[in-house]
C-alpha cells in the first residue's frame, strides 16, 4: 500500500514486493506488479533494475502455465539483455541469454537456441575466467604475505642467535678475565 502511494519513490521495495508474489505462486500479481514498477522507470535510469523487472516478467510469461506467452517472454528477454549489456553485468547477460535459448527451444527455433548457448558459455567463461584470475591473485598474495612472514620470522631468529652469540662471547671473555686476574 505504502509502495502504490509513493510511485515512483520506491520502485526497488515494489520489485522485492512483486518478487514474494512470484514466490508464493501469485503469478498474475507478480507480473502487474513488475509491470507497474516498470512502467514507473524511464528508460535511462537504473539499468539493473530494469532488467531485473525485465527478466522477472519474461520468466513469468515464458513459465506460467496460465500466462504461456513466448512472443511476450522472448520481447522482456530481449530486453533484459539489453539492459545487461549496457551495465556490462556477464552474470545478467548469461541469465538472459538461458532465457531466450529456451524460448528458441520451445518454438523449436534450434539456430537461435544453439547461438543463446554459446553467448552464453562465454559469459560462463568469461565470469570463470574472472574467478581463477581473481583466486590466482589471492593466492599469490597469501603466498607473498606467507613469505614476508617466514623472512621477518628468519630475521627475527637471526638476531636472536646473534644476541645469544655477543653475551656467551662476553661470557666466556668474563671468565677468562676472571682466570687472568686470578692467575
């Protein structure tokens, strides 16, 4: 309620309110929400969350049993998409392209859906790639602070050894001073 008084003012919380009717099966509501949260937003504002409302309206019309519209659900899908590529979102992308390749497979459309699916495994490889470089980078850098550590620890013992080497050697000095003075 506070949502519809506001409009404009609160599209994210209207998403998130469509999403619970979605989850709760309220596929018609879901969808005239997302619709009306869509409606609010022009068409150079918030990009993710357009295509968020995008995707989330084309899964609708595409899963629905009730709402089974795939000239619908491939028009949102395509629209996700473009979204996504405009905020360079792999992840988005790869979800709107599974979309639409199984939208091209309903419509038994098999060129489509084969290009759906490499465009999507290379945003699959492209969001792997990322992920090795970026745990590479970590364990490079655990390394390095591993190694840094051990040379302080190595330093460390070395200083102490010289320590202990200068008081035995004033020790033994001491005594034979002492040995020297009593002789």
């Amino acid at each position: 309620t506070e949502c519809k008084k506001l409009n404009k003012q609160v599209s994210v919380p209207k998403k998130y309110l469509a999403d619970c009717h979605s989850a709760a099966g309220l596929k018609q509501l879901a969808l005239k929400e997302y619709k009306q949260t869509l409606s609010t937003l022009d068409a150079f504002s918030d990009y993710d969350l357009l295509g968020e409302l995008s995707y989330c309206i084309s899964q609708i019309y595409f899963s629905d049993n009730k709402l089974k519209n795939y000239d619908s659900a491939f028009y949102y899908a395509q629209q996700s998409l473009k979204y996504a590529r405009n905020i360079g979102s792999k992840k988005a992308i790869s979800e709107s392209y599974g979309i639409l390749a199984e939208i091209y497979k309903k419509k038994n459309d098999y060129k489509g859906l084969n290009d759906c699916y490499i465009r999507q495994m290379e945003c699959y490889d492209s969001l792997f790639k990322k992920q090795v470089e970026q745990q590479t980078y970590n364990i490079k850098y655990s390394a390095d602070t591993y190694t840094k550590q051990l040379e302080i620890e190595s330093l460390n013992n070395e200083k102490s050894l010289r320590t202990s080497i200068n008081i035995m050697s004033l020790v033994i000095l001491l005594i034979i001073a002492a040995a020297l003075v009593f002789i």
